[in-house]
C-alpha cells in the first residue's frame, strides 16, 4: 500500500543516522594492512563472519608443499608439526628453507599464523596444524619423490596446498604416471576414504598463457585457484577453464599481501600470484572441515561451485554468464551486458567466465553450507568411443565436429561435475597458435585452450600432441546432447589437423544438491513468487513492484516540481527512492530508506536561501 504524506520542512541539511559494519580487531601489529580480512576491500571474502561463526581449522592439517618452512617463526610456530614434516630435497626430517627461499613460509602465515599473539599477521585458519614438506629447490624431483609428497602423512592430512607447477607460458607439462597414482590414492584413501583436498595455484602466465597446459591444475582431483585483484581477475591470471573459484591473491596495481617470511620476519614485499591465493582457499576449506569433518573432498567441489560468485569482478578476457544448469548470469542496464540478454525477466547467457570460474569464495557461506551439508552422491563417469577428426583447418576460420550424445550412451549421468576431453592433433608450425573450445549441448562454451604466444615460439616447428584437457564450465548441466569440438590456428598461423578426439563424463546420477532452496530465505518481497534453480532465483513480482527481489515500488506519483525516481536495493536489501524537485535555487533530494528519510538541499549558486518544500514521501 502506498501513502503518499506532504511534508513541509525548512532544510539546511539533515544526515541519517547509519549502521556501519565493525569488523574484530586481533592484536597482531599487521592487521591495518591485512585488507584481504580486515574488510578494508569490497567485496569481502566473509572470513570474519566465519570466525564470528566459531570456525577457526581447529582440528584440521594443512600439509605445505613447497620450497621449506620455516618451522621455529614465531608466528607460526604453535601451529606447527615437527614430528611429521620433512625434506624431500636433503631426504631428512627438517624441512627448514636455503637461505633466501622464503615462499613457503609466505604460504604458511596465511593460513595459519597465529592470532592475537603480537606478531605480525593472522592466519585464515589459525588454529589448524601445519606440516612442511618442502619438494622445491635445486635438486629437482623425481615421478615417485613427488609421488611420496602428495601422500605425505596421508593418514593425518586433511588438505595439501601447492603453489607450485610447470613453467608459465609455455609447453603441455603433466605429473608422471606415479604420481598421478598419488593423486588417486589421495582421493580414494585419504581422511578415511572420505579424500584429501588438493588445492593447487592456477598459474601465474597471464591472460597469454592457459592453465589447460598444466597436468596439475586441469586434474580432477585438485581444485585450481586463481586470483583477483581490486575489480577485476588479477594482471597475472590465467585462462583457466579447469579453475574452479579465486580468491585475492595480491597486486602490484594496488595492494600487496602481507604473510610471515623467513628469520622470523614479516613482508608485504611482492607477495603476490595465484601461489597466495591458494593457501588463502586451503583456510577457508579447514574452516569448511572445521564446521563438517564428514565432507569428502567432492563435497568441497561441489560447496564451492555453490558459495563462489562474480560479486562484480570484470574478466579482462571475455565475458561472464551462464552455464545450462544457472550457473552464473548477470544482466545489468540496457538489457545486453557481458554476453547476456534479459528476455521477459529470465536469464540468458552464453559463457562463463574462462578466467574466474565461479567466481569470489566465500568463507561464511561454505560454513554455513558445511554444518548442514548432505554428502553428495557417488560419482559416475562415461567416457564417448574415440571420434575421428573431420579435417584440418583453413586459415584463420573454425572447423567443427560435432557429436550426439544419447542417453543410451552415457546412462549413467544426469548431472555434470568435470569434463575431460583427449584430443590427438597435429600442426604444421607454431603450436601455441593451436586453438580449442567445447560447447555443451546447452550453449555452454569452454576455452579449452587459446593462442599462446610463447608457446608459439617456442614449438615453432612442426609437431603433434596428444593431451587432455579439462573443464569446470559444464558443472550440473547434462551430457545428454550435441557436443561441439571448435578449432583454429590462430591468425592462421599454422594448419591444424584434428586426428582423433573423446569426451569423458564426471558427474551424478541423481541430483548432489537436494536440499539446497535458494528461496528459503524468502528473498522476494511483496508477495513475489520465488523460484528456485539451485544455483541462484527468480523472482516474478506482483503488479506494482519490480526489481530482482521485488523490492523496488513501481510509481509515477509527483508533486508540482518534483520527481520521484525508484532505485533498486542494496546489498542490504533495503529498497530506495529517490525523490528529487527544486526548491529555491537549490536542489532538494529526498532519499526514503525503508522509513528512514535523508534530505539533502544542494544550492545551485553561491548564498541561495533555502526555504519551505512540498516533498512527496513514499513510505515503504
């Protein structure tokens, strides 16, 4: 119901009184700087919620896989197990770094540096246990040494964090065949069946570079991570089909982490790279293990796919929208942003985003989500017979195979999780200019692999691969379908030949997620009808209201020299109209929160008096 009262006022300036968030203060002396938890940045990664929560990885053990720890910091050093840790590069138990080899226990202090001790900074699961295991230095390591790593204390690892990987910018680089059986152990026999979690840094090669060519990153069994910086993917991330989510990993065009370092020291020296965002996202999932030790490491996959969103952040790359099963759309002014069109209030879009998977995780969410989480069902696979390539591509244009997937083919899946697809081809020069994208039979389009120049440079010559590459883009949609295999030489640089390419199918029978309602919360207001799609809502408003949840009254009243204009609502979800006339030579904006009026007189020249105004209020 709409009121409309006439309100006569003498303004000179009248301020609303506001609620502003605080957020805990710890005693450690960095926490001004640590803007990727003190809230100082937008939008927040919710650890401080999760702490409110109660959740601190409590209980959960992190192994570090990288070029040592610094066991005795003293920061981290109550956090630290020195009886399991160890040295893969000297083969004996102390894993402490060489003298100017500080990552590793960079990567440590944000995850578990101690809270409220005095010294330097807080880690995001700072009561968990840590374990170095350092495998990084000049020696190398061999298949089964890195084997061994990954399987490190297997019976008391819940999670193991790598920030580490091939050489950016160029080659196909995968683990050998030891250590991929590792990789499977983990999952199978880790946390008492339940699986380890492998969190592993997307890459640091930039939007010229493709974690695809990463054997580590594009595993199933490991969750790819990547980075933002303020507003966008940061400079250095890659086009990463097979990274599930980001979180911020630091920036030289803004602001640098700040973590613990060797000798006891603290640094916001360059840390930045998808090397800092990983550990960031190993916090966040010992607080996920913290709130619900039952989760398998599927669960984690899945929760994450569920809690991470845009939250606004611009792929520098190419555009954000949706997958089949809602996964993720946005469409702002003008109805045509970011690939995506508005039709009759639905959502319809045509692309992930290939840098930022599903977006900014979300510490309060996938908490929220653990502590009443129902374990997904068991996974299934279905891999295709092998198709043979249709022929070689011409100049710069795309050539196409097309495939039909039956149900009498791939029975066994309703609902996607990972797709692997092997593909065997072959070029005549340059191969970083060898170009691959799958679309789904819902619309879906995965950059499997872009033009790489380093690559290009490097493999000048003539050539041929074989390599699987994978993708995260299709998670919930169904394989039931026409699959498209995409190809090109970039420029046409080279000639591609596409000899003979599968599709391998993860994913679930029967629906993983339930039980997840997004319209329990009630997010339509005035009696709109909420409908759920898992991933997101719609909501279809009642004559008079508009706007995502309906909160926005639809309104054309005015009074003689004033314009009501509605604005939609904030993050809060408290709805807005702004009302707006001239009074005196000045102008009179009056701003109705909810119940709450703001009136604002700005004079429109120096020493204007400001008098009486008839303001139209609509209450709400």
């Amino acid at each position: 119901m709409i009121v409309l009262t006439k309100i006569y006022v003498m303004l000179d300036f009248v301020n609303q009184e506001k609620r502003y968030r605080r957020v805990p203060k710890t005693d450690d002396t960095e926490w001004s700087n640590l803007w990727h938890l003190n809230d100082d940045v937008s939008p927040s990664m919710k650890v401080n919620e999760a702490w409110n929560a109660g959740y601190t990885g409590s209980g959960i053990t992190i192994a570090i896989l990288d070029d040592g720890l610094q066991t005795d910091h003293t920061d981290l050093d109550a956090n630290v197990d020195t009886v399991n840790d160890y040295d893969y590069q000297s083969t004996d138990d102390n894993p402490i770094p060489d003298v100017g080899d500080s990552h590793g226990t960079k990567v440590a202090g944000l995850i578990a540096a101690e809270k409220d001790n005095n010294e330097c900074t807080v880690g995001i699961a700072y009561e968990s246990t840590i374990i170095g295991v350092r495998i990084l230095g000049t020696s190398g390591l061999t298949d089964s040494e890195e084997a061994q790593a990954l399987n490190h204390h297997l019976s008391g690892v819940d999670i193991y964090s790598n920030s580490w990987g091939p050489t950016d910018g160029y080659d196909f680089s995968e683990p050998g065949t030891i250590t991929k059986s590792a990789l499977l152990d983990g999952i199978t026999s880790g946390r008492g069946g339940k699986g380890v979690i492998y969190t592993w840094a997307a890459g640091n090669g930039e939007t010229t570079d493709n974690c695809n060519g990463d054997g580590y990153v594009n595993s199933i069994y490991t969750i790819g991570v990547t980075s933002v910086e303020e507003g966008q993917n940061a400079w250095y991330s890659e086009v990463c089909a097979a990274a599930l989510a980001a979180t911020y990993g630091g920036s030289s065009n803004n602001r640098y982490l700040t973590s613990t370092t060797t000798s006891s020291g603290c640094t916001s020296d360059g840390v930045q790279g998808t090397s800092f965002s990983t550990p960031i996202a190993s916090g966040i999932i010992a607080l996920a293990l913290h709130a619900n030790s039952a989760l398998t490491w599927r669960d984690i996959q899945h929760m994450i796919v569920l809690t991470s969103s845009r939250n606004s952040f611009t792929d520098s790359y190419s555009s954000w929208g949706t997958n089949g099963a809602g996964k993720e759309c946005m469409y702002l002014v003008n109805e045509l942003t970011y690939g995506c069109i508005k039709i009759s209030n639905q959502q319809v879009c045509v692309a992930d985003s290939q840098v930022l998977g599903f977006g900014l995780m979300d510490a309060e969410a996938m908490v929220t989500q653990a502590a009443s989480w129902t374990n997904v069902p068991t996974q299934q696979t279905c891999t295709t017979s092998t198709f043979t390539g249709s022929g070689s591509t011409s100049g710069s244009s795309y050539t196409t195979d097309i495939r039909s997937i039956t149900a009498s083919d791939c029975s066994s899946i309703t609902y996607l999780e990972h797709v692997t697809i092997d593909i065997s081809f072959s070029y005549t020069e340059y191969r970083g200019a060898s170009e691959f994208y799958l679309v789904s039979p819902s619309g879906t389009e995965s950059h499997l692999m872009h033009y790489r120049y380093d690559d290009a440079i490097y493999y000048a010559s003539a050539g041929s691969l074989s390599w699987t590459f994978m993708s995260v883009h299709f998670w919930r949609e169904t394989p039931i379908g026409q699959w498209t295999l995409k190809f090109k030489s970039y420029s046409g640089l080279s000639v591609v030949t596409v000899d003979s390419w599968s599709i391998t199918f993860y994913g679930t029978s029967t629906d993983p997620l339930p039980n997840i309602d997004q319209c329990i919360s009630a997010p339509c207001e005035n009696n709109g009808t909420c409908t759920n799609n898992v991933y997101s809502y719609n909501c279809q408003c009642t004559d008079g209201y508009s706007g995502t949840n309906c909160q926005t009254i639809i309104t054309t009243t005015s009074t003689q020299g004033m314009s009501t204009e509605p604005v939609t609502t904030d993050d809060n979800g408290i709805s807005t109209t702004l009302v707006v006339g001239v009074v005196a030579g000045g102008t009179v904006a009056v701003i109705v929160i909810g119940v709450i009026v703001i009136a604002v007189v700005k004079s429109s020249s120096a020493g204007a008096t400001v008098g009486a105004a008839d303001v139209a209020v609509v209450w709400q």
